[in-house]
C-alpha cells in the first residue's frame, strides 16, 4: 500500500472543535515533526459576534498558529447529522490524504452536531478501506480512489459534555498550551476574549484539572472504541499517584 | 424522638480531609445557621513538614475559619481500617452529636485511610440506628446511649482520586471559596502553602472544573449511596448546558 | 431576557406519555402554582380499543384533570424519528411558550417513538437557544422567533423499560398519585381500564416500588444530561436508608 | 465425586434474609422436588419486638413452611466480617451437605453484616472445593473432610440496597408468592406484622414491580459471578417487550 | 393468536454474519427439531474475492449446512440504515415467518451496517406486533398481514467489536462448532479460506475463549434488552468457578 | 532520590500468578534490558500434584526462563488478606528493590487470595513513598528505611474471572509467548501439563483471543487505577479495526 499523506487528521463539525479539544495536542505532534490536517465540516455560520465570513479567516489564522493545513467541507452548521453523504465526502479525504491516525469528536454531545461526528468519523474510517465502491450503487464519490487503512482512531473529549469518569489516555499538553490558547483567541467570531468567555474558561478549567490529574499543568484527554496496544507497559509517563 | 444537636456531621480519617473534600460547603451550611462538627479519627502525625503536635493546632484553626467544631479520635494514621472498634466510636459520636445528615469519603481512594471511610461511616450510620446494644456481646461502647438515625449520608470526592464521570449533585461554593482556601492554608505541616503545592494545585483545579461545568466559579461534588428524593425537580440551579 | 411563559414544558411522543412517567409529578409542580404544558408529537392513532379521534378527546380531559393546557404537533405515531424538522416543531413551541424546566422521555425505550424523543429533545432544546435562524439555510421555521434558553432539561423513566439501577432524582408523588391515576384512566382507546390492564399495573408496580424505595408511597424517577448544581445538600427528603 | 446432598443452600447472614430474598424462589424449587437446606450465620439477636429465643423459633416455623431444613451458625448479628473463622464454617456446611447451587446475599448492602455475605461465600465455595487442608496451618476445620465442588453460585438482590438495573436472571414466583409471604409473617420479632411495616411492603413492592417487568405478577431477581451458559436459549419465558 | 411458522429468525445485515455470530447455536437449535430461518438484509455485494453472485451461492449453501432456510431482502451492503422501509421489511418477514424467538446483531460496531441492525431489529419486533397499520400513512407494507408478537429478542455479539465483560448468556456450542465452521469455510468470496485468515482466526478464537470460560470447549455470547426470566435457576449448566 | 535498582516488580499471591497473568510481558522487558524480579506471598503450599517443596522449585525454574529474580515471602496460600503486616512486608521489598513499574493482580478474583493483592499493592506502594515510619507505633518494620515512589501501578488480569470488556492497555507477547509457556510448564505440582489442563487452555485461550483482537497473535491485558498519560497519542500500535 502506497505510503501516507499526512501523519494525522483532526474531523470536526465546526471551525474551532479542533482546537478547543485537543489544540495542545495538535501543536505536540508538530513539534515532533507530523504533517496534520483540520477537516471542518462547515465553515460555522452564523457566529454570534461577527460578520458572515469572519469565522472561516480566524480558523485559518488558527490553523497557521497551531502549524497545520486545514480543510473546509460545505455542510450546514447546526444540521450535520450521520448521513451516508457526509461519511462519504469524509472517506473522500481520508483516501486522498491518508492520515494515519484520525481524530474526531467523541460522542454524546449537547451539540447535536458534535453528536453525530463519532459515527460519521467511525463510518468514514470503516467506508475508506473498503474496495470495489465502483460496484456500489451510491458509491460513486469513493468509486475513483484508492482504499486506504487508518491505523488508529481517537475520540478527544467535548467540553460542553460532564467530564469523563474513564478515558483511554491523557496527553501532556503543558509545553503547547499557550500556543492552543493563542490558536482559540483568534476565534472573536464565537468568544468574548478579551472580556472573559465563560466558555473559554471552562475549557481551560477542565485541561487544568485533567493536566493537574496526570501530574503536569495541562492535558487533552481521549477515548478510544478499539484496546490500546502497547510494546512497553513502562514507556507511559509516571502518574502522580502511580 | 429527641432533637438533633447539630444540623451535619463530617467523618473523616485525617485533619485537613473535611476541608479538601468539602470546606466550601461547610461554610455554605455554617452560613446558613446551621451547626456543624468535624470528626477527625487520627491527628494525622507524622507530618511532613512540622514538629509533632502542630497539625491539630493547625486543624483547630482550619475549624474555627469554617465556623465548626472538631473532635479528635485516637485512631492512627496509615492504619485506620474498617473495624467493629472504629465504626462503634463513630457511632457513637452520631449518637452523642445527633445530626440530620452526615457526610464522609467516598470509597476507592489511592490512601488506604481514605479507603476504610466509606464503609466506616455506612457501618456507623446503621450501628447509630440499632437498639439493643446492651443485649450485644461487644456492643458495650454504645450499651448506654440512645439511637439516632441520620436523615442522609452523602460522600465528597476524594481529591487523589480519578475524577468523577457521575455523582449526585455538585454544590456552589463559589462565595464562600476564599474561606476554604484560608482554612487549608493552615496547613503548613503538610502543604508547602508559599512556594506552591502540587496537590493544592490539584485541588483547586478540581473544584474549579467542577464549578465551571456547573456554570460557576467552584463546585464541590458528592455521591449518595440511597437516591435522591425532592420536593420539587424545578428546585435545582440552572445547568450550563441545560 | 424576558420572561417565562410557562414554568415548566413536558414534550413527549403520545397523549398518555406525560402521564405514565410523571402524571405525579405534574399535579405536584401546578400544585405549586405553576404554570404547565404538555406538548404530544403525535395524535397516538390508531388506538387499539376506540374509533380515531377519541384519544385526543381524552387526553384533552387527562390534561385538564392534571391542570396543564395540551398541544398537539401534528407528525405520526409509530414513525417519529429525530429529524431537523421535528427538532425544530419543539424548538419553536420552546420559543413560544418559554418554560423554565423542560422534561422528555429518557432514550433507550421498546418503542422507537420513545427512543427518538431524547435527542429531539436535547437537539430542540439547544435550537431554541441559538440565535440568527434567518441566516441559516432550512431555519425558517425558528427565523422569527426570540431565542430562549431553558434551565434544565429532565427525563423521566419509560416504564416499559427495564428498570434504572442508577437516576438524578425521585419525586415523592404520594399526595398527587390519585389524579395522575384518574388522568390515566380516561384512555380507554389504549388501556383496558375497567378489566385490568398488564400495562396500567405495571406503571403502579414502578411507581410503587421507587416509592418504597424513597421512604414514600410513590415516587417517579428520573434523570438528567448535565450534573445536578444545589445550594444545600441537606435540602433533601431522608432516605429511607440514610 | 460422590453425590449430593441437597440440592440447594441458602447461606444468609440473619434468619428472614433468606426469606426476604428469595422465599419464592425456595418454594418452586421444593415444590420441583428438590432438598434445600438455609444456613444462618446468626440468631438474629437483639431483635426489637420479642423476647431472646423467639426469632429462632419463628425462623424454624418459617423454614417448615417453605419446606426446608435451617441451620443455626454461632456468630454475631450485626458483628459479622468476612473472616478466615467464618469462611471455614461455611465450606464446612457445604461439604457437608452437598448443595449443587448455592445462594448468598448480593454485596454492596446497607447493613455491613450483608455487606459480608458476598466475600465469605464466594471464600467459602472456593475452599470448599480445595484438597489437602490438613497440610494448611489453620485449616483444621476443613481437615477431615472430603472437597465438594458446587455447580453454581448465585445471589438474590437485598431489598435495602437500590434496585439493580442490571441482573442475570429474574425467577417467576407468583404462585409461590403467598407461602413467601406466610412465612414472612412468621417474623413478629422484626416486623410490625399486624399493623403494616414499611421494610415488608418494601419488599412486597420490589417483588411486585420485577414481576410486572418480567410479565408476572411476582419476581425475584438473582446477579451471577460467572456468566451464565445455557443449553437452549429459547428455554428463557417469553419477555413482556421481548 | 395463530401458531408460530418458524422456531427461530436470524435477522442480519449481511450473509455469513449469521454464521460468525451464532453457527453453532443455529445447528443447536436445528438438531433440538426447530425451525429456523435466516433474513439477510442484503447480497453482501461487492465482494473482496470472488465475482458478483459468489457470495449468495456461498450463503445458500452454508444456511443448508447449517439446516435453515435463508430469505434475501433487497438493501445495499455498506449502505443500511435504520429506516422506517426496512423495518417494515423486517416487520413482514416476521409477520410471515412468526418466530417464537428473534436474533439480531448487538449493537455498536465498527461496521456501520452492523451498527444500524439493533434498533432495525426492535422496532421491526415492535411494529409487528402493533394492529391497524391500515389506518396509518406510509404503513400499507404492513396493512394486509396479521400481528405477530415474538417470545424473545436476543443479540448475538459481533465478533469486530471489543469483547463484552457483561452478557446475558453464553451457548455451548462445543458439539456443533464443526459444522459452524464448515458454513463459514462456504465463503469464499470473503474470507481466505485456504491461506489462513486473520478474520476466520479471531472468530474462533473468540468463541474458544468464551468457551474456556464456560467451561466448555466453544461457547457464543448473546445479550438481551429485557431480564431474563426462568422458571428454575438451577437449571442453567455448570460454571467453571461456580 | 536515588536510583531504581530493578526496573519492575511483579507482586503476586501465589508462585505461577505471574507467569499466568503477564510471563509474556515479563519476558518482553526482560529482553529490553530491563531487570525484573517477582515477589509471592506465598510458596503455594499444598500443591495438587507434588510433594511438599517441589512447587517453590518450579517457581524457581521459572523464574530463570522468563530472566527475573524471585522471592518469597512467608505468608500462607489461601489465607492472604489486605493487613496491615502483609502491606509492610511489601512495602518493604519496594524500598528494598526501588522498582519504577509494580504490577500486581487485579480486583475481584474468584480466589480470595487473588482478591486481596490489589488492596495490598495500592497500599504497599502507598506506604513505601511516606516517610516517617520511626514515628508510627507499628511502623517498625518500615522505620529504617528509605522512601521510594514507584513511577506506575498496573494491574493484569486473573484469568479465572470473566473476560473485561474495558481495560487501559493490551501488549503484543507474539514474540515471547513461547518462553510463557514454558515457564508455565514447570508447575507439575498443579497443572496436568502432560495429559491437558483445562487452566492451561483457559489461560492460553484468554490471551489468544485477546491477541486477535489487538490484531496480533497473544496479547495480555492490564487495568490500571490512575489515566494513563502519553507523550505521543500516534506511538500505540495500529488496531485490527482502528
């Protein structure tokens, strides 16, 4: 099989889910030296604050500050739902783009756009490595691409959900996180940044606490549907009560 | 059956454990009018940081910040497991102090101490509520005094502990923060208060999580073993996200 | 913002849902001088026992025994699924009569009615909230209205489900049961009321037992997304077993 | 292996806990033809409404009308622990009489001697079965006699504790449900007979509502360590929703 | 009502899911002397290995290993959704076939086809039972056929999935396993039958496993909505640790 | 603090736990370079098969093929439980031998003895990190030595309990599962090695499923108390279905 693209790629319903959930993370695999891209579902009109347009410009300066590419599909804000339509435009990019790891909201989300990006992101996975979509009545968007195969899929958590009890794993996010902070402050279109966002805060407030958990000052923290596997029990950092 | 003699009771294995877990809601209640006492089962020696002696100095003063009393037992720390001995001490105390609701640690806690707490305080709320000890073979410590049965047992989240996914209700104590925080600040025995505390950092960062989730500035969390039964379901705070 | 409308808005499936799972519970909250409304998605035809068009009718007389005002949405039993269009039908009447408290059936129901309820709900729910439906493509129907946010979003149990280990809340309903039974036992189109019905006595055996379970004589349960906030933790009924 | 003695034992922590927990179940399987034998770790003393020696008595009565055998086991009520001393005592019930199933209280109970149940039966099945005792110091009281392997353990729900959402299997006992119920009145001791007492309609009231889930009138339900294997899984009696 | 056509129904989404799922309870029940009848939702077109039409003939000939009849439905692999149109197609083959028991596949798989198939199968099993779809718009496939209300609905477990801790039962299957796998080596279209297969490898080694655990040699795993209800609890086979 | 003088600690009830529950995991970090030794409790006396002494040599034997150390402590086979002495004696290897990885057994174990060492190994590592030990009556034998705190707490399945359906982390033992079996192979004193044992094929088929299901071919699994915490989300190996 043909070799990958890029090393991962972050699905969102909207412009901002991505950093929001796991910026800090974004910014780490960069540093290491990954090519990423941001998949947006809609451009996230209308915005509360600015004008038709504005939002789509903050995400892209984003997406510069955060040192990834960032791609927009032509969904509707507040209407994506799990449709074969949208999984397929989705499997369209992962076959072109062919992420090893691919991000996406996790599920149960008080945004019923959120809600739907776990079985999109699982459906587009599973749609991508399949063949033969020439054969498909319906499948013609997947019928001119080669399959690809994913090798993981990661849920990070939505802010607006309770916090997770259980989760696959954190990441230390404490060295990138004032370049995530810098990334969701262009985003005026949405927040009141410079009077205090009641909506910043509490994501702040809750990579503080998971960072705190974990020993560090901020993490990002995901689920994962299939077992992590692991070559060396001992090469996860030390945990702050073993 | 006679009156109570205060209003709540927190049973705790160390001096510092009330006020980490839930000082914001026992000012909340003391400023309410309601009369409170801790109930430490240990002094909580050896301390890191101070001479022997001073850390029930310094709980005293962390009481009288909270507005409550404190009453020492003479477990000792490290060592204080589930035992007939223990949870007749704690009853009888609940019999003595009589109060309407009690709370203590809940289960599954890194600290082998905190651990026991649990089913301590479930032990001693029922021995509390049992006649007859006299016609006991070692049932002599609660022989003389009469039964009491608390109208709710509550738990706090145990700060060392993975966070919660799920617990009962949360309780704002955004206005009365300030005061938890001079109480633990008494603490010098164990906290290193000037140069900054990892496990205060902790600390605070879950409460601020929790309040922010909550749509204020602090919160407080608790579980209950028995469910809740209200009045009126319209009572409750309004929910960030409904 | 302005004001409330209603107090309180309890969307459901079919005329009889608001009954079943929380008749008790509605008599209590208009006892207390609220103001409440039942909203049905469909007209529940065809019944099995009486001629179309006699459920409505009793239902009408069910809402008027309870105290609320009744309206009825005009999509079809057996096929409601969570469409953008239904959500936005709950999200208008939300707009329109502006309640403080909402409640829906909770997911997870034998009948695939019951199961689309929650997500309408929580979809609903969140578009009456979101402001600038003109400018979204296929928002019409919310274009013209006010945004309202409600406080907090509750589900009471479907009783053909298998019971709950684990809920938010019980409402002690003891006082009020006997209108919540006199409303349930207008719908003869659907329960067999004079012979005995399996279904009626299986409402009763629930109500009962979490009754028991609370320390009252009947109580409906229920649950919620968003962490329960309170102001005083010893605000609660006792438990039956602390 | 030889045979079996009994078919079934009941080890409990206070005469009426089997009873309570799963008399009807006890009757079917008498009436199957089966020998059930319960095993009571104590006489249940200090008991709130009669004199010492009654509740013994009454328990004799109420083993007569199920149809089984009672043992009496020395240890204290309210007192009791998961301790070697008792784990012995049990095996050596079960070596002794040779049940094919046995039943013991589900864990997780108000009342810390019920709280015990679990941990000392599973022990006790375990040991039961282990050879070579007599090379064990401390071990002497299973020494002399031979290893008995039980063919399933199973747990009937504590009525004290919240209802399970979750179990493996409920068992129909309405037509036995008026034997339970007879023997239950045998409990002057600890029941309020005459007059109406809330833990017996309590318990009458879960019996009651599982039974009405399962399509019944009464049912108990059971929890199970291991999974169940069956042989024929259309064997199951019909579901009330399937 | 009438009597029953069919024993058993296994409604799956694709042909050999049937067999991966329960082969060796299908043979079980074929040798007890039931009828048993497979629906496959669709052809399972396009196929990785052979030509169109392949995997149908390699169905038709595993479904007369394995003893049933086995009925195609005309939706699209990769494509099934749950739609009001095939649960009525479910609705009417189980109206036509009336099963005593229903089987479909547990939900939440990494197939989005397997994924739709639980809430297919509920609200199929429902509408079936339901009358007077003559009165109901869209609901003429169901409008000339009799209700039928089927004994049980079971969910056998997707072996793509990570295994299940909690399920209602387990089936030995030890005696039957052969035959299971000869159907299973009938498609070729999907599987590498001679080379090895690294999926055919995770079936078996799934059910060996489960199998180990019962204490038996292969054993499948199934899990139901509703309790399961017995008439005798000793009747279910030994457990390997009681 | 000082250096760790071994890199992992394996805490175990009875000589083979270890070599059950994780011999393939040893022998992978063994063949990293990392230095293990394993710790039981007890000599595992009476064995089945052997005469008395014979097992502790086969645990010795084992020990040398999977290339750790091993050493026994004095406590009695069938009679661990969680005290205060058990927990000391721990704590003290782990200052002793100042491992950066313990891993001991999991919770809920069908042998009582299995059931106590995630207690005692949550508290041992616990106790091994306090300092102050000269100053707690009791505390003796932990008085003259120096703290350590291990890096992480992991805990393998006993493979006698049902399978998990959640678990932190799979490793891939492919390559070194041969070792594991010869290891497992010296015990003759309690498995039939020779003639098959059904332990043997249950441990074998728990850890082949699960290998399948991690996309490899043998695979053991691990819980763990606090999150994990990773540096890199992309370094788990890929999953069989993402």
């Amino acid at each position: 099989m043909a070799d990958s693209h890029v090393d991962f790629m972050v699905v969102s319903a909207h412009p901002d889910d991505a950093e929001v959930q796991m910026g800090g993370t974004i910014v780490k695999l960069v540093r290491k030296g990954m090519r990423g891209v941001l998949i947006d579902l809609c451009d996230g009109e209308p915005s509360d604050f600015d004008a038709p347009g504005e939002r789509v410009k903050q995400a892209q300066r984003a997406a510069e500050i955060l040192g990834v590419e960032r791609i927009l599909l032509p969904f509707q804000d507040r209407m994506i739902q799990d449709t074969i339509e949208i999984r397929m435009a989705v499997a369209r990019e992962i076959r072109r783009l062919r992420p090893r790891t691919v991000f996406s909201t996790a599920a149960a989300c008080v945004h019923p756009d959120h809600e739907a990006m776990e079985p999109i992101a699982r459906a587009a996975v599973f749609y991508a490595r399949l063949k033969h979509w020439d054969r498909v009545p319906g499948g013609e968007a997947l019928a001119d691409s080669e399959p690809w195969e994913v090798d993981r899929l990661f849920f990070p958590h939505c802010k607006l959900e309770p916090v997770w009890g259980d989760f696959a794993f954190a990441v230390d996010v404490s060295e990138t996180y004032g370049l995530k902070q810098r990334a969701l402050a262009e985003y005026r279109s949405i927040f009141k940044v410079d009077e205090g966002d009641r909506l910043l805060d509490l994501y702040e407030a809750e990579d503080a606490h998971m960072g705190r958990l974990a020993g560090v000052r901020y993490a990002e923290i995901f689920r994962a549907h299939s077992p992590l596997v692991v070559d060396d029990p001992t090469s996860f950092l030390p945990g702050v009560h073993a």
